[in-house]
C-alpha cells in the first residue's frame, strides 16, 4: 500500500487540512482502514483502490472512529496524488453511496464536481444554540444528504467568536452531523466565511470542509447574484476554496501540496 500525506485547500496564508490518501489494488477491510486512519490521526483518511487503474476510482473515507459517505478534503487530496501518478487531467470517483465525483486539473488548481443540494427549514433547538454560545441567528436550513445543519450569523467577528461546547452539541441532536457556521466575509479577498463542527464523527472543527460548498456555493450565489465565489474557512489552520454554481452542480476547487510519500 502507498501512503501519501498531504495538506489540502492551502493558500498564502493558511495551512490547510492534513490528508493521507492509501492506495492499494487489493481490498481492505473496514477494521483495517479504521485502525489505519486511527494511526495516522488527521481528519479524515482516504482509501483508493488503483487496481484497474482507469479513470473511475472506488473511493473510501475514515476518520478516527467511523467511515464516512463524503469528504471534499479527501477526495482532492486523492485527485491531487491520482493527477501526479497517472499523468491524467481528469478522473472521476465513485463512494461508498455510488455518487460519482468527477475531477479535473487545471495548472495548480484541482476541480470536483458536486451534486448542487439545497437546504429546507429547520428549527434550531435552543440547546444546540448554548452549545454554540449563540443567542440570535440570520438563518439556519438543514440538508438531508449531507445530515448537515447550516446557520448563518450576522457577521463574521461573531462566527470566528464561536467556542462550541462539543459534548453539550453532541447531545443536542439525533439528526444531525455536523454543523456549518458561515457569514459574509469580513474583506473584499473572499465572499463568504464558514466554519465546520462535526464531533459527532470524531472531528470537534474541522480545519477546511470541501463537500459542504455542495450547499453554500448555491446559498451564498443566490446572495451575491454571480456564479464564481471564493470561500476562507476561518478554522485556526485556515483553508482557501473557489466555487462555481451552475444549475444542477457544484465545481469546488482548491490546491494540494504533497508532503510525504511511503510504503506499508
């Protein structure tokens, strides 16, 4: 199996997501991935499986303690290693749940393409508000396929303020699994801002989210009236993300440095 360690959604002024991508041509079960992603400690670890080596990839994802169906971070971290390996400008995935995701490379900049999903209305419990120390929201909506609630503040000093009561906000909730915060941003270099919790699978915030844009490329487009955004998750590490919004899909790009590479 090849190990590669690489930080994704970088920029010149933050440090992006930590990612480990393992490719194998044999199958792996799930116990081993999970004591793998275990050993490595980021956020999430993908599992590639190179066997055929053609242009559409099966694509597994593991935090600490679960696997997951998505993860932006981790399939452009496994897009950037494929690109660089196979010589290849475009390759698609294809996850757990059959959602195939396709990607493209242009100069240093790596595009994948997402469903466009949408939110519907959802009441925010007072409880999941004290675990965010939130007294008033701008608005909140929740998408089904992501398990995803999303709430928009007011401006963008108060969503950097936020200190959440992880266990309090794992407790809050059945039908959630992560939480995005996001707001205008507080500059003219970026759009929109956003922050993600979800320590309901063993991530308390995580550092750059890319599958969430999936929801917010369309949210925040409608907002500012143009198809090409560019997002700033204002996590301590700091991640840089562009999108662009047409009518059925998503197109969320970012960079990826390879830091290491190795064999187990």
């Amino acid at each position: 199996m090849q190990t590669f360690f690489i930080n994704t959604f970088t920029g010149s002024d933050c440090k992006g997501n930590p990612t480990v991508v393992c490719l194998s041509e044999e199958k792996i079960l799930d116990n081993e991935c999970l004591g793998l992603a275990k050993k490595f400690n980021v956020p999430v670890t993908a599992f590639v499986d190179v066997a055929k080596q053609d242009d559409l990839f099966s694509i597994h994802y593991f935090t600490i303690t679960k696997e997951i169906p998505a993860c932006g971070h981790a399939t452009l971290a496994a897009a950037k290693v494929l690109f660089d390996l196979f010589k290849k400008n475009e390759i698609s995935f294809i996850t757990s749940e059959q959602v195939i995701i396709n990607a493209r490379q242009n100069s240093e900049m790596i595009l994948m393409k997402y469903p466009a999903y949408s939110m519907i209305p959802f009441p925010v419990s007072t409880k999941t508000l004290e675990s965010l120390q939130l007294n008033e929201i701008a608005a909140a909506g929740f998408c089904t396929e992501l398990e995803t609630l999303f709430i928009e503040l007011k401006n963008a000093d108060e969503l950097r303020r936020v200190q959440p009561n992880y266990r309090q906000l794992m407790n809050s909730s059945e039908t959630i699994k992560e939480v995005v915060l996001t707001s205008v941003a507080d500059g003219e270099r970026f759009d929109y801002l956003l922050r993600s919790f979800c320590p309901w699978i063993g991530i308390d915030e995580d550092p750059v989210t890319g599958s969430v844009h999936a929801v917010l490329a369309g949210y925040w487009a409608k907002r500012f009236n143009k198809t090409n955004l560019k997002a700033y998750q204002a996590s301590t590490e700091g991640g840089e993300i562009i999108v662009e919004v047409t009518d059925d899909h998503v197109w969320i790009g970012g960079t990826a440095t390879v830091l290491h590479a190795s064999q187990i």
